[in-house]
C-alpha cells in the first residue's frame, strides 16, 4: 500500500506505536533512529503524507485491523462472563452473530466472484 519506509514508519509510530519494536515519544526521536529519514523530512511534511490516498489507505488498514483485534478480545470477556450469567450469555449470543457475520458475507462473495462469466449466463 505504502511504498516508502518512511510512510509505513510514521503511520506505525502515529496510529500504532505498539507495533514498532521501540518507543518514541517524538517525531525527531523516531527520525534519528531510522536512517531512511533524510534531513529534509519534518514533521509537518509527514502530516502532509496522510492527504495522500495510499497513506489514508493503509492507515484505514491498519486501523481495520486494531479494530479486529479488540473485537476479539471483546468476544473472549463476553466469553468468560457468559458462562455464569445468563444475561452475559444472551450479550455474547447477540455479539458473535455481529461478529460473525461479516465473514459469512465475505464468504458468499469470495464464491461468487470466482464463478466465471460464462457460467452465469
């Protein structure tokens, strides 16, 4: 999606710091360990990358992603409380027909999108 290292290492440190094997609390502290900053990057240029289409779509990617992750962790708590309350358990019913149903409507349509023009006429 992001072509450069210095696009995928600001997203990281701005939207996902967790992901980069170090912590910076500055944009010139994440620039002075990654080489593939040159001297004319500012901090105000890297802002200016998230107006860029593949920047907005993979930061839209990653942030995806994070959101998965929680809902995952959501799905194990709503797990665990269900098996004691029976309140719990209708929540965690209603929460994994949400959760997923988004893979059952990508399902059907990975199948159909694989069934060739000719087949459907």
């Amino acid at each position: 999606m992001v072509k450069t290292d210095t696009k995928v290492y600001y997203i990281l440190w701005k939207y996902a710091p967790e992901l980069l094997p170090q912590q910076f609390k500055t944009f010139d502290d994440l620039k002075m360990n990654y080489k593939c900053y040159t001297k004319g990057v500012v901090e105000k240029t890297a802002e200016n990358w998230l107006m860029e289409d593949n920047v907005q779509t993979a930061v839209k990617w990653l942030l995806k992603r994070e959101n998965q992750k929680h809902m995952i962790e959501l799905y194990n708590i709503y797990f665990q409380r269900a098996k004691d309350d029976t309140n719990a358990f209708k929540a965690f019913v209603d929460f994994s027909n949400q959760f997923f149903a988004d893979d059952k409507k990508s399902d059907i349509l990975d199948i159909v999108q694989n069934i060739p023009d000719e087949a459907l006429e």
